[in-house]
C-alpha cells in the first residue's frame, strides 16, 4: 500500500472534523493542483496517509486510510478535478511539527520539505516509518 499527506488548514477542515466523520470518511475535496490531482488518481482503498495541519499548528497530527478511490469532485462541475475519500484512523501520540521535520536529516528529501505547497503528496515507507517514530506510533 502506498502513503500520502494530505495537508488542511485546520480552521477549514481540521483532524478533529476528520474524526467526527467517522467510518464514512469524508470527500478531499476542493484539490486545484493537477500533481495533487493525479496523487489522488494514483490511490487504492487502503493506502493510508499523514494529516497535516498547514498553517494553523504546521504539524503532522493523525493518520488517515483512503476510503473511496479517485470519483469527480462535487465541489466543481469542471471534469478535470477528482477527489478521494479518506477516513481517520488514529491520532498521533504526539503531533511532528514541520520545523522537526525540517531538523531530522533522515527526512530532507521528504515532500514536505521539498514541495512544500503541494497539498496531497507521496510518502516514502521509510519517511513513514520515521514520521510514526516521531509521533510515537507504530507504523
């Protein structure tokens, strides 16, 4: 199974919304980035992913699990733009910060150091591995 970030301003969508959805999950919505789009497009039922609170917190805070693959977003009647649906699976014991991200040499070419914008990006078994470490999870 593949892994992800999905990054959210968290007075706009935040973990603990996230949660209240459930095993439903809830549409990730509202992507206007074609790489981000075609991330999407890449996922399966299963792969899991980071949630990350951007710019409110700017921290790693729980783990995700895509629940329906790549359908058109019902936020647009434009074709171009798919979404996923993901639903919370836990949080992390502890929430990483970008600026500990930033610190830890294991994880310089990490997406989220190197494109930092992108709002759903790939993550590697290895940063996974080092991220959950960090949050006091196992991976």
């Amino acid at each position: 199974m593949a892994k992800w970030l999905f990054k959210s301003e968290p007075d706009v969508w935040g973990w603990d919304m996230q949660v209240a959805r459930g095993d439903a999950g809830e549409e990730w919505n509202g992507v206007r980035n074609y790489l981000a789009r075609n991330n999407m497009r890449a996922m399966k039922i299963g792969d899991q992913g980071f949630f990350y609170h951007s710019n409110i917190g700017k921290e790693i805070v729980g783990i995700v699990e895509v629940c329906a693959e790549s359908h058109p977003d019902s936020t647009t009647d434009d074709p171009r733009w798919d979404c996923v649906d993901i639903r919370a699976l836990r949080p992390l014991v502890r929430p990483v910060t970008l600026a500990e991200v930033k610190a830890d040499p294991r994880l310089q070419e990490m997406a989220l150091v190197k494109s930092m914008r992108l709002s759903v990006q790939p993550v590697t078994e290895e940063e996974w591995r080092i991220v959950c470490e960090l949050g006091g999870v196992e991976p």
